[in-house]
C-alpha cells in the first residue's frame, strides 16, 4: 500500500474517523446500560428498604398487639406476682410453643422491676434467669413506662424485641418482653421483590466464639472470617459467595448503596445495600441485595455485536462509495492531466485536454489545456529559433 497516495491517505482518514465514530456509538450504549441500571439499582434498594421497613413495622404491631394480651391474663401476673418460677413455665410454656409456630414469636420474658432489673424467666429459655438487663429497649421502657420497640442484637442474631411495664393495681410489678429473630425477614422480602438478600453485620456487636457455636450446632461453615468487619448472618442465595462487602457499615449512606455489578456463572447481577439500624439508632447492620439483570445485560450485549455489524458493513460500504466517487471524479481524471503531461514534455504536442464537467476538476483542466497551448506554442518557437540559426 502507497501510503504517499492521496487516495490512500482518503480512504485512511475516512476508516479513522468512521471508526472512532463507532467507538462513540458503542460508548453510548455502554453508558446508557450503565446508566439505566444505575436507575434500577437505586430504585431496588429504595423497594428493598421500603420491603423491610414495612416487615418490621408490621411485625413490632403484631408483638405489641400480642403482648398487650398477655400483660392482661391474670394468670401470668399472679404467678408473676408470687415469683412462682415453675408454675409461671408450666403456665406459658405451651402458648409459647403456639405463638412460636404461628407467629415466630421466639423469645418471651418476664423481667423484675428496677433497681433489680433482672430476667426472672424465659420462657423460651427457662434455665437461664437472675441476670441484669441491660438492653436499649428495656431501659426505654423502664425511662418511659410506656411500650418500647425496637430492633437489638444478641450475641448471634439480630432479634425485634417489644418490652412493655407491667403493673397490678396501678403498681409497677415488673416488664415481660416479646421478641422474634429477623431472619425471615430476607424471605419474604424475596417473595415480594424478586432479589436475592443476605443480611450483614458489624463483627463488632456480635460474639466470635458464639458464632462459631452456633453455626457448628446447625452444621453450618463458620464464615466469621470471610469479610474484615462484617460477618454474613443470613442470605437467600445458595452461593454465598456472590455476596461480597467489604465496606465500612457506618458509610453507607441513608439512602443505600449501589455497588455495581458481578457475574455469576451464566447470570448477571447488580449489588446493593442498605443500612440497617438497631433500637438506638446506630448502624450495626446492612442489608445486601442482588437483582438478576441477566435479560437487559444479555439484550445490551446483543445490541453492541449487532450495532458493530451494522457499523463495519455500513464503514465497507462507505469505503467502497467514496473509493468509487473519489476514482471517477479525481483520481482518474488526475491521471489522465499526469498522462497528457508526461506526453507533452515527451513532444507530443497534439494531445489534447478537454474539460470532463463543469466542477473544479473541469476548471483545473481547462487551465491545463491553456497552459499546455501556452507551453507548446513556446516550444515551437523555439523550435523555429533554434532551426533560422542552423540554417
């Protein structure tokens, strides 16, 4: 290949610019897809969020409703009243057992009043008593005397709690508490977006060798080291390794964060995460999602091959057009001026150009014929001289 050609260096800077132009397109519809998941991330982590807010919500409701029955049954606060330890067990031991299965009710207390403000039973744990309670939602109660609800951690779980005063004639006998773990929580949320969640929290309000217990009990892989800070409590996915966070929990904005995208074997996902606070207001918490894009991902990809097709047969055909043009408007016509040229200052002096059109070649060859017949009138003439003084 010439590269001196003009018309190589045409049909170059037509390929350059022609390809750059492509590049564009292809860069805008990258940025569109980025930008369109961008759109859907946000609005699943505010459907999410939203999802999980109403749970809780509904749920502090269903524990308040429920709780306010119970401090109405004489039968507990009489045994109560009578530190009857056993009896008060046998008495809601299997009510608890219902409420367990119909309502998820997990945990169920009856706490001695301040200055004591101990545990005197757990119904769902009734060998364990006599400690001092020092949860935020107790201590609301116990600061209010009025109803205090709130999400608090334990030493493995995440638990909703609801604690309420509890009274006999107008006196303040003690509080009895409710409470349910929150893992279910990512189910239906599930059931209702569609996502995929798993929900984390900061290792520092959780205990390590509790954990490692608790997950060995259930024949569970203890995962306390996969993350620096957080630790993954529960999740959705099969393959917990697609959840993947590594930020700083406190970070996370109110509004959640998307955290891009990540590939998992043939699926495509977008990540993530909102945070989730305990009774006190703190972030100890997030809530990780991921949404299947697949389709769109697949669709976007699918655009960018056909577009590059369309672009590289639409660059050929344009090469070809102006390569055809560019040869029958100027090249060919160039060539013919270099021919009758190279002949004229050969000695043929009778070839002559005459003007293929009326644009700017055609003017250029009119002037060339007139510089011809200027150069061979010239040349004749010359002729003439040279031949008066041989003779």
């Amino acid at each position: 290949m010439n590269f001196s050609s003009i018309k190589v260096k045409i049909i170059l800077t037509i390929l350059v610019c022609l390809t750059l132009g492509a590049i564009g397109i292809l860069y805008l519809i990258d940025a569109s897809y980025q930008n369109n998941i961008n759109l859907i991330a946000k609005e699943s982590v505010k459907t999410s969020e939203e999802a999980f807010k109403n749970l809780e919500a509904n749920d502090t409701n269903m524990l308040a409703a429920t709780l306010e029955a119970l401090i109405r049954d004489d039968r507990y606060r009489n045994l109560f009243m009578a530190k009857d330890r056993d009896g008060l067990y046998k008495a809601a031991a299997p009510l608890f057992e219902e409420l367990k299965t119909k309502h998820r009710i997990t945990h169920w207390y009856f706490h001695n009043p301040e200055p004591e403000s101990t545990a005197f039973l757990r119904v769902h744990k009734k060998e364990q008593f006599g400690d001092v309670i020092k949860r935020y939602t107790y201590q609301q109660a116990v600061k209010t005397k009025e109803l205090a609800a709130g999400k608090e951690l334990g030493k493995t779980a995440f638990a909703l709690r609801v604690v309420h005063p509890y009274y006999a004639n107008g006196k303040l006998i003690g509080y009895m508490e409710l409470g349910e773990e929150i893992d279910h929580f990512l189910g239906i949320m599930r059931q209702q977006t569609g996502n995929e969640y798993g929900l984390l929290i900061k290792k520092d309000y959780l205990d390590a060798k509790e954990w490692a217990s608790v997950r060995q009990s259930h024949g569970l892989r203890n995962n306390w080291n996969d993350f620096a800070d957080v630790v993954l409590v529960n999740s959705t996915v099969k393959d917990n390794s697609i959840i993947r966070f590594d930020g700083d929990i406190e970070s996370i904005p109110n509004n959640g964060l998307v955290l891009g995208e990540v590939k998992n074997g043939n699926s495509v996902f977008v990540r993530g995460v909102f945070p989730v606070r305990d009774a006190s207001g703190k972030k100890v918490g997030g809530v990780f999602f991921l949404q299947d894009i697949t389709a769109i991902y697949n669709d976007m990809k699918s655009m960018q091959t056909k577009v590059t097709i369309v672009i590289a047969g639409l660059m050929l055909a344009i090469i070809a057009i102006l390569t055809y043009i560019m040869n029958k408007l100027v090249i060919r016509r160039l060539s013919k001026l270099v021919d009758v040229a190279t002949v004229v200052v050969g000695g043929d002096y009778n070839t002559q150009i005459a003007p293929s059109a009326k644009d700017e070649i055609g003017q250029f060859e009119s002037l060339f014929e007139q510089f011809r017949q200027v150069f061979v009138s010239l040349m004749k003439e010359l002729e003439e001289k040279m031949d008066r003084k041989s003779a």
